[in-house]
C-alpha cells in the first residue's frame, strides 16, 4: 500500500515530466518549422494547463508573464503597425499576461491574489499614453523625467503607511 507521501511524489514527477517533454516537443517544432513565436504562446498554455491541472496558482504567474510577452511579440511581427505604436502595443499585451495570472488563480485555484495588477496597470498606463502619441510622450517625459523626485517620495509615503497600518492592527 502507497502512502500518501509517495503518491504526491509520484504525481510530482509525472507533472513534471509531462512539463519537459511538453518543452521539449515545443522547442523542437519550433526549431524545425523556423518560427520562434510559437514558443511562448504554447509554453503559457502548457503552464497554464498545468495550473488548472494541479489548481495551484503559482503555475499561472508563468503563464501569464509568458503569455503576455507571446502575445506582444506575435502582435508586433505580424500586424502592420507604425513603428511609434510598436511599443505601446507590446506593453498593453504584457499587461493582459499579468492581468490573466489573477484571473486564473480566481477560476482554477480558489485563491485571491492582487498583487499582478500591479506591475500589468503599470503596463497599461505606459502602453496607452505611448499610443496616445505626442501628448502621452510628453506626460511620460514630465511623470519620468521632471518630476523623477516624486517617486521616491511616493514609495517612502506608500510604505510608511503600510508600516502604519501594520503597528495599528
């Protein structure tokens, strides 16, 4: 009779082999058919899939980041896009990445997570004023730039609040 020990590292190793070769088959297909933008699009379904799989969320962050960058690869080889706009679309593909981690934690993983809204709003914000053009460069140029002082004394603000907060509780 198996333990419960052994068999969770039984299934360990299954999913973990079902992963490599997955990679694998990826990697080599890609190589063969001479197209890399194949890879990350399918290496996000695999993590993805293997999140579902296991309902474990860590597996969505992954997915997601990949996804994202897939996403914003394929979108900027393959559509006939002015070269201004380029970015600002690579951006806003990278943030749907980081908006899917929190998605399918909630759907497939019970669990609750906030914190990929962060770094993907960041994304979104930046990805929108460079396809806003001359107007959303020039609010870049004054957000990093000229008021380049105002960051660090928002993160110190930000975090002295959590500290704050955490001594009030």
């Amino acid at each position: 009779m198996k333990t419960e020990t052994t068999v969770l590292r039984q299934n360990n190793r299954t999913t973990a082999g079902i992963i490599l070769i997955a990679i694998g088959v990826v990697l080599l297909l890609s190589y063969i058919i001479n197209s890399g933008l194949l890879v990350l699009p399918v290496l996000a379904i695999i993590f993805a899939s293997v999140g579902i799989r296991t309902h474990e969320s860590g597996w969505f962050i992954p997915a997601g980041i990949l996804g994202g960058i897939g996403l914003g690869a394929a979108l900027v080889e393959t559509l006939p896009l002015a070269e201004e706009i380029e970015g600002g679309v690579f951006l806003l593909s990278f943030a749907i990445g980081w908006a899917s981690i929190p998605i399918l934690s909630a759907l497939f993983a019970n669990q609750r997570i906030w914190w990929p809204f962060i770094p993907g709003g960041v994304m979104a914000v930046i990805g929108s004023l460079v396809l806003a053009g001359e107007g959303g460069f020039t609010l870049l140029e004054l957000i990093f730039n000229r008021a380049a002082w105002v960051w660090p004394l928002a993160l110190i603000l930000i975090g002295a609040v959590l500290l704050w907060r955490n001594n009030r509780d």
